[in-house]
C-alpha cells in the first residue's frame, strides 16, 4: 500500500511539470554575406594644370571628352617667352665670343712667355722679372678663358630651360581617362597660379571603397573577389577584387576603409555610385545557431533558456545576424545544449519543467 502511495506521488509530481517546447543548438561554419554599403572613387584623378603662365589659345576637350595619355588637349601662347629665349641666345652669342677673344689673349700671352723663356736662356739678354710677369700673364688669362667659359655653361642650361619650358605652352593628358569639368575658356590667362583648365579622371578602372566593421575585419582575404550591385543595372551582378586595406579603425564609426578594384573597360560604371556590397564576413571556428524565438530581450538583458536536469537556466547571449531561419548568438553555450523553443522572461530561473 505504502509502495503504491509513493508511485502515485512521483507520478502526479511529474505531470505537475509544465511540457515546453525545445530545440537543441546548433553549430555551423561562420561564413556568411554582410550587405554593405559602397562608393565608386576614380582610378586616378587629377586637376591638369599649366606648368607656365600664357593665354589658352585653344583647348580641344569638353566635358565627357576621353582622351588618351599624351594627347594635346589644350595649347598656351606666351609672346614674352620667344623673347626671353632669344635674350638667352643673344648672351649665349656673346659669351661665346668673349671666351673666342680670351682664347685669343692667352695664345698670346702663351707665345710673349715662350719667346721670354728661351731668350732668358742667354745670360743678360732679359731682365729677370720679366720672365715671371710674362708667366703671370698667361695664368690670368688662363683664368679669364675659364671664366667665360663657365658662364658660357651656364648660359647654355639657361637657353636650355626656356626652350624646354616652351614645350609647357601644349599640355598633354597624363594618363588615359575622361574629361569630368572644364574649368577654363579660350582666352584666358592659365598658369599655375591660374587654377586648373580641366579635371582628368580615369574610369577604365575603379576603386571601390567599403566602409567594414571592425567585427568583420578577420574574415578579410586580399585578392578575393567580392560581388556588389548598383541601382543603375538592377538584378546585374558586378564584382570586384580586394587590393588595399587602410589597416586603421575609424574611432567613430568602428569601421575599416578597404580598397577593391573594379574593372571597367566600357564605362558603364561610374565614380559617386554607390553600390551595395555582398561582403563575405568568414570567422574562425563555428557559429551558435538558434531560432529567434529561442532568444528572450528584456530591459536588463538578453538571454536563453537551458534546460539542465529539468530545470530552467538563463545564459546570457549576444544576439548575431540572422542565417536564414535562425540567428547566431554568442555565449556560454555549446552545439546540443538543450534550449526551450520559446524563451520568456514569464518563465522564472530555476522553474521545473520536462520537454514534450
């Protein structure tokens, strides 16, 4: 009797605990695609500006104009400069004629010493400083040839600078790209202090920019090719490869800039667009995988519910993206720890319950 009293006891025990839904944890490698946003930089970009001062006397390029690496796309007139370059050659004349006329004098000078030394060979026949004074007068105009000499050097380098400063006066596009402003007209005074004529920007490749998060930093692979899209072509897919990373977080926004670049021979991308990115986000080891009713907020925290030897137990988490139809969370959990379906804050620490 006794033994039938505790039976019914242990039984009705049991069915007095609350059956409860649960699933187990599950754990998957953590590779997954972050959508994030991006923006189109040129390849290069420049202001082309004169190297010297003169009047644009035609400029061949407009807005949207492709040009080539070293095609002329305007030509500067500078009528003060032709007569600074034949100032320079008129000096260099006459310099070169100065040196003709003290190459002249020291041939002398050399020819009056000769003369002297084989004379004073004969005692008496000169007298003695005459010799020396002879010697010092070739010296002297041994110097004088050298002067002039290197003025004439000097004077030839200058010739040369203006001459090639002349070359200046037909600027050239410096790499292949597209003409994106005009900023001068046929008339004007350009120079470097003048300001830019046209801004230069390479399209046929460009740098796309992405602003990553700090936390998905690890999964970076340089050389991986990572896709995106751009509202201009919708259901398009584009993809560009990872070539440069900033290695600095942004103390403010928690982000990372990262270079990829995007081959664009026929222009139909273009700098300012911004493209969404599917950025690929790898860490180490496996994620914890749960459904998201598994996951209970509140005010004070987030968390889970264990059941340990049929009792509940709250273990804190931090809630991750979603992986289709469950969501990672990071937390004292390990993959087959048992969790109730459908966590509430109703359901107090320590509660007996027994899983359907």
């Amino acid at each position: 009797m006794k033994l039938l009293s505790l039976t019914v006891l242990l039984v009705s025990g049991a069915l007095a605990q609350p059956a409860v839904e649960t699933v187990k944890v599950i754990a998957k490698p953590s590779e997954r695609l972050r959508k994030l946003p991006g923006e189109f930089l040129p390849y290069q970009s420049v202001e082309v500006t004169a190297r010297v001062a003169g009047y644009l006397e035609s400029i061949t390029v407009d807005r949207g104009s492709m040009v080539r690496a070293g095609q002329v796309i305007a030509t500067l007139t500078a009528p003060e400069m032709d007569a600074q370059i034949a100032e320079a050659r008129s000096k260099l004349a006459v310099i070169e004629a100065q040196r003709a006329e003290a190459e002249a004098k020291l041939l002398s000078a050399q020819g009056v010493y000769e003369r002297l030394r084989k004379a004073s060979e004969t005692p008496g026949a000169i007298a003695g400083n005459e010799l020396q004074i002879a010697e010092k007068a070739v010296d002297a105009a041994r110097q004088v040839v050298r002067s002039h000499e290197r003025a004439l050097v000097a004077a030839e380098a200058s010739a040369k600078t203006l001459e090639a400063m002349k070359q200046y006066l037909r600027i050239e596009a410096p790499f292949d790209g597209v003409v994106t402003e005009r900023m001068m007209h046929r008339g004007a005074l350009a120079g470097p202090a003048a300001g830019p004529l046209v801004r230069l920007e390479q399209i046929g490749r460009l740098r796309l920019v992405v602003a990553v998060p700090e936390t998905d930093l690890s999964g970076i692979v340089s050389g991986a090719r990572v896709p995106f899209t751009v509202p201009a072509y919708p259901g398009q897919p584009f993809s560009g490869t990872v070539a440069r990373l900033s290695r600095t977080v942004d103390p403010k926004t928690r982000t990372s800039p990262v270079e990829l670049e995007v081959a664009n021979p026929g222009g139909r991308l273009a700098p300012g667009m911004y493209p969404e990115v599917q950025w690929p986000v790898r860490k180490s080891g496996s994620a914890l995988l749960v459904p998201p009713t598994a996951i209970a907020t509140t005010t004070e925290r987030v968390f889970v519910i264990r059941l340990e030897g049929g009792k509940a137990r709250y273990v804190p988490v931090r809630r991750g993206p979603a992986a289709g139809d469950l969501v990672e969370v990071q937390g004292a959990l390990a993959e087959g720890d048992v969790l109730l379906r459908r966590a509430s804050d109703e359901i107090r620490e320590g509660t007996a319950l027994r899983a359907k």
